[in-house]
C-alpha cells in the first residue's frame, strides 16, 4: 500500500518537488486517504467489529472504590512524600482526579494543564458558602475547537469546578 507512495515521493524529490506528506497526501478523497479508506472497508469485511468501538476506553464506575481499597491496603498512597512510589502515585492520581471529576479525557488536555490554571477558593454565598472548591481554568473549548471548518470561538474557554 505504502510502495506507490514511496515511489512517488522519489519522484517528486527527483523533480525537485516540494511537498508535505501529512497535508498533500493523507486527507480524506486525497492518495492516502483513499488507501486507508480502501483498506479499512476490506478490514471490515473480515472483521465485522472493525469500527464499531470495540476497542474504545470506557468508563469505570468503580474507580473511587478502586482508589479507595488500594490506599488502604497500603500499595497506593498519593498523598505522602515518604511512600516508596510517591511520585508515580501522586501522579496517577492526578490524571485519575482531572479525567475523573473534570472530564480531561485526553493525553494532551492533562499533559498541558499548567499549575496557574488551577484554582482553589471558597464559595462566599449561597447554600454552600463556606465550602472549598477547585476550579480548572481550560483556555481552550472542548466542543467546538478551532479548525478551518469553525472559525469562531464560542467564548473564553471553559471553566469546570468540583
């Protein structure tokens, strides 16, 4: 599937032809989407499953309990310095803790969040004046993300609180 591009990309670099392989050829009714879009419908006549979201990540509706069991059975402990694997299960639980209560699903969401984007305070009024909440300031909109196709931002980001 590959061999035809390779071929062709020689040639273009023969002719002194510039090109990008990731805006010129991969698109959708583009070289190599048209491959990819080839491959993936005989894929799917093979395997009936192909597509359908077998694969994809679900959600753990235990997971607290989870957290919750291995802390107390002592092989997971976020919350202490002195703990053998401090640093990976503070980190865990951090990824645990945004994807969980404040929906950064992806890699990248978690990843890039910096520090000043997380607030702590305290509700001043209200019902729940007094209690303490944190606050995740996303500069970016989850649902609608700039693109050639939507040009317009829908507001200054998004702001999630627990």
């Amino acid at each position: 599937m590959h061999q035809y591009l390779k071929e062709l990309s020689i040639m273009f670099k023969a002719k002194n032809i510039q090109y990008s392989y990731k805006t010129d050829f991969n698109g959708d009714g583009e070289y190599h989407g048209i491959l990819k879009a080839l491959y993936g419908r005989k894929l799917g006549q093979k395997d009936k499953a192909f597509g359908i979201g077998s694969k994809q990540a679900t959600f753990d509706w235990e997971g607290d309990h989870k957290i919750h069991d291995a802390h107390h059975s002592g092989t997971f402990n976020p919350l202490s310095i002195y703990a053998p694997n401090a640093h990976e299960d503070c980190q865990q639980y951090a990824v645990f803790m945004f994807g969980w209560y404040f929906m950064l699903c992806r890699c990248k969401e978690i990843a890039n969040l910096k520090w000043e984007q997380i607030k702590f305070g305290e509700f001043e009024s209200g019902k729940d004046k007094g209690k303490k909440y944190v606050q995740v300031d996303i500069d970016w909109d989850k649902i609608f993300q700039l693109s050639l196709t939507e040009t317009i931002i829908q507001g200054k980001g998004n702001k999630a609180g627990l």
